[in-house]
C-alpha cells in the first residue's frame, strides 16, 4: 500500500487508485453512544479497522466516512483519509449505510484533484465497518481479488453456521434442519457479518450495495466478531490480550537442538500473527537448548521434576505445546486439568492418546485419529530455508559435515579422517553443535588432516552452509530435511535407532543415500557411498529435485491452521492483531 499526505491544501495530481476502501464510522451510536470511540488494547475502536485496511494488500486508499471532527482527527492519526466531514442526516439512526457510501463516492469524486483518488465505474469499492475489529487482511484481500474475477457481483463476507436453527412461521417454530444429529453432520447456513463488502458504482446506484446475486468469502468466528454493546468490548479486550502459549522442550547433549529449534519458529510465527503471551519450560540438565532459547529473548521456566508439568500449570496456558519426544500418559492427562489445549509435537510416548493434536513430521503413523497429523507435510523450517534455489555443480568440490548438536558417536572425527584420506582434494567444512565434547580427539588429529577441513561452531547462516555445498553427509534428525528442503543431496549415518525407519524411507524414495547407523557402520563405507554419489551427477540431480517437491515450507502454516481449527473449531483463525 502506498503511503499518502493527509494535508488536502494543494491540488495533487497523482495515478488513479486501483481500489478505494470506505469506513463509515458515526462520531455518535444510537443503540451504544460513541461506540467507535472506545477503546481495545489502547486504540479506539475505528483504529483497528483502519490497521486491518492498511495491512491489506488490495486496498489502495482508506478514507473514513464521519460527521465528526473528533473521529476524523483520530482517523487521520492512525492513517486514514478524511477529506470532508458528512452532513449530520446522514448520521441518523434510519440512514443506510449504502446512502452513506453513495454520498462518499460523489464526493471523493468531485474532490479527485485534491485527493488523487479516482473512482471509474469499475473502481472496487470496499466497505469496512468498524465495529468490527479483528477483520483479517487476508479475508480483504481474497474479497477484492474474487471481485476483480466477476465484477458484475458484489462480494460478502459470511460465516459458516452450523446449528439446529429454528425460524417463526405463523407464531410456531418450524426446524431449519431435517433431523437432529451431530451439529457437523447438520447443513451449513452462511450468515452475512457485516465486516466487508466489494461493490463498485453501479451496484450502488441499484439502492443496494451488495446485490442480487453476491459472491461471498467465508470468515472465522473472531473475524466476524461485532461491537454492540459493553459487554462485546470486555470480550473484545480479552481476545485482544491473547492466549498464554507455553511450550516444554529441552535441547543439547544427547536431545540435539532441533526441538529447540523448532519450538522458536512456531513462537516467532505465532507472535507474527497475534497478541499472545509465551512463556517455556525447560529442563535444567540441558542448559544448551535453555541458553538459546534465552537468547531469543523468551523467559525459561526451569522444569523441577523433570516433567515440568506443575511449572506449566502454574502458568495457567491457554495452549500447550509439548515436544519431548515420549510423553508420560499420567502427565499429559493431568494437564488436562489447566483447560488448556494441548499439542504434542514428534511424540510417540503413551501421552499422545491424551493430547488435543498430535502432529509428528518426522514420523509416519497408519493412524485414523483426526487431531494425528503425521509425515513432512508437517516440518516446521526455520524462515531461512524459506526460498532457497539449489545449484548442482557437475562435479564435486565442497562437502560440508554435520551431525548434530552433540554428535554423540562422534562421526565428525571419524568421517572427515577418512574423507580427507580418500579425497583430500575436495574443500570441507565441518559443523559443530554446542554439545560437542571430542575436541581432544578432533584436535589430535595429525597436521595434514586437520589443515584439510574447516571447522564452525555457533553457525547462524546454515542455509547458506548448505547452499554452498555440493554434497552433505549429516545424521539422520531435522539436517536431512532442511538439506531435502536446500535441494542439497546428502549422505545420511543415523545416531540412534528410532532414525532407522524414516531414513530407510527416504532412501527408498530416491531422497537420500542412507549408510546404516553409526555404530554398525565403518568410515570406509561411509566414504565409498560419499565418492560414488560425487561420481553420478544426474543421481544428484533427481535427489535434489526429489528433497525440493518433498519439503514444501509451508510445515509452519499447516501448525499454525491446525492450531487455528482445535481452539476455534472453525477453518481458520483465533486471536488476532
């Protein structure tokens, strides 16, 4: 959206607007007086749908429609037009918001030099009210690029009910509904919310802005929440504090950090979306993954007993994540006790049963559950990996090592020793993870090997690490697929047991070369799989296309609607800004 002076002292000739959007806000409310006065989380009402119009990436300008100076002075602050004030009939209680629109469009049109604001005939006119606080930009964009698709109908947005609806006839109720079942198993019903409107001139100039014939897009529960009284305002209050999110992982030694990890992404897009409150809790024995979390900026609540369930309810959450790998059924049951909604993530403890969605990228499961989300659909990747566009060299250069936050087989020594034996002409970097802990061994390394390879510790840009490789060898956890996702071809020696199964898969899947776990493996293999991979430059081809349409980074996004959907049971959104 282009930013625009809201000083109108001097002609401005500038290019026609693609859409206008018109927020008519009375200064006084019959039913609730200065209702777009009043306050949520600090900004009065009408300034939150300026915000949403704003954020919107289809509207171009926002003019407010007001008969008061006060409402105007506030609507300019937050970013607003307003141009003129409207006539005070105009504010009365038996005026339509469709007259109301009307009399803003003639008169931006009569005022287009000092604006620049032109208005054509098929100009998208989008109408927000404001008493609707948490519209989603989203939802106005879909709404004015449906319009652009069919501009002869106006465009609504609805909610989808569900519900044994009833309606008079005759003084006596008659049912809505055939027969009384599951409410998800009744018909849908669209209700009008009243929160956006697409329309253009000659729809309007028919008396109405909607139409005979509306196209509609379809809103969540929190999107179509209106204002009309005091009580609507205390709500509204609470819904803009947001939730209390707390998330229980630990990371380093044994864990490796990739838990950690992933429970960042998922804070930092959630905080991107929403007011909320986040909190975690960590166990004190793995002070690696608390010391990154830390320097995040998060506060870590240390886990005594190592459960942390007591330090969780403590906290009172509203949603729980849980990513410690084998949950104890007795505690997931017992946090049952907070209300909170509770989401497991790459669980195969007993506790799984009892949690509200478990979603587990890293493993497949013939499950039937719905709330069982299981396979790389689900791989949360960090905003890094988002994008990358891989490069396969035809022949082999630069190899990069990395096995994990501790590398507790300690592979890195093995495998660059005989890496640098067999191929010493090839550049290698070697990753290291903060719970590493065979420097004595690495560093007795003789002088011809060590200068061979270049180590990294506290590695920031690993995107880029990968980008810069031609061939990674890594361990079986989340490297693999951020590799997959980098279009990296990779060469694959699992640290524990429970990596066996899904890196057999991959490797059947032309993703990965596996070579067997680390404790049953030699070096020697390892650098015989590494050579002949180096060799086949179209087998690295396929894998890097294969890793790339695997890892499509949209993980996050189906976490985040899969959150969405388990507190408002609808098909998208919550809380929101």
């Amino acid at each position: 959206m282009r930013e625009r002076s809201t000083d109108f002292t001097e002609p401005r000739y500038e290019s026609s607007s693609d859409s206008v959007c018109i927020i008519p806000a009375r200064g006084t409310s019959p039913d609730f007086p200065k209702k777009n006065f009043k306050p949520i989380g600090g900004k009065p009402l009408v300034a939150h749908t300026i915000e949403s119009a704003l954020d919107a990436e289809e509207i171009d300008d926002i003019v407010v429609s007001t008969e008061s100076d006060e409402l105007a002075k506030i609507a300019r602050e937050y970013g607003a037009l307003v141009p003129f004030l409207r006539p005070e009939q105009l504010s009365e209680p038996d005026v339509l918001v469709t007259d109301v629109i009307q009399h803003t469009v003639s008169q931006l049109q009569e005022r287009e030099m000092s604006t620049g604001i032109e208005i054509t005939d098929e100009t998208p006119i989008v109408v927000l009210q404001p008493n609707v606080p948490f519209t989603r930009p989203e939802d106005v964009d879909a709404a004015v690029r449906k319009f652009r698709q069919n501009s002869d109908s106006a465009v609504i947005s609805v909610k989808e009910e569900r519900d044994y609806f009833w309606q008079r006839t005759n003084g006596h109720l008659t049912p809505m509904f055939e027969e009384r079942t599951v409410r998800s198993e009744l018909e849908e019903l669209y209700r009008e919310t009243g929160s956006i409107y697409v329309t253009k001139q000659a729809i309007l100039q028919g008396g109405t802005r909607v139409g005979r014939d509306p196209s509609y897009i379809v809103t969540d529960t929190l999107s179509a929440f209106e204002i009309n009284s005091l009580v609507d305002i205390w709500l509204a209050e609470r819904i803009h504090e947001g939730p209390t999110i707390v998330f229980r992982v630990d990371g380093g030694g044994d864990l490796g950090m990739g838990h950690v990890y992933r429970c960042l992404t998922i804070a930092a897009e959630i905080e991107g979306l929403l007011n909320c409150r986040i909190q975690f809790v960590s166990n004190p024995e793995y002070p690696a993954g608390i010391e990154k979390i830390e320097s995040e900026g998060y506060t870590v609540v240390r886990a005594d007993p190592a459960d942390g369930i007591d330090q969780i309810r403590s906290l009172s959450p509203d949603i729980v994540f849980l990513d410690v790998l084998n949950t104890r059924e007795e505690a997931v049951h017992t946090l049952h006790d907070t209300s909170a909604v509770i989401i497991n993530l790459e669980d195969m403890g007993a506790g799984l049963e009892h949690a509200d969605v478990v979603v587990n990228a890293l493993y497949e499961s013939s499950s039937e559950d719905a709330n069982q989300f299981f396979g790389p659909d689900y791989l949360i990747l960090r905003e890094e990996f988002a994008d990358v566009s891989p490069s396969i060299s035809e022949e082999v250069e630069k190899v990069l090592l990395t096995f994990g936050g501790s590398d507790p087989l300690n592979l890195s020594t093995r495998v660059v020793t005989a890496l640098v034996d067999e191929r010493p002409d090839y550049e290698y970097r070697l990753i290291l993870g903060p719970d590493f802990s065979d420097w004595d061994e690495l560093n007795a390394l003789e002088p011809e090997v060590r200068d061979k390879f270049e180590v990294l510790t506290n590695v920031t840009d690993m995107s880029e690490l990968m980008k810069w490789a031609d061939i990674a060898v890594c361990s079986g956890g989340r490297t693999v697929y951020e590799l997959a996702a980098t279009g990296t071809p990779a060469a694959v020696v699992t640290q524990n047991d429970r990596e066996l199964e899904r890196m057999e898969t991959l490797a059947a899947d032309g993703i990965v070369e596996f070579v067997g776990h680390g404790e049953r493996t030699e070096a020697s293999e390892i650098v015989d799989v590494v050579v002949d991979l180096a060799s086949d430059y179209d087998r690295r081809q396929k894998m890097s296309k294969r890793g790339r349409d695997l890892i499509d980074g949209n993980g996050i996004q189906r976490v985040i609607d899969i959150m969405n959907d388990v507190i408002t049971n609808d098909d998208d959104g919550m809380y929101v800004r």
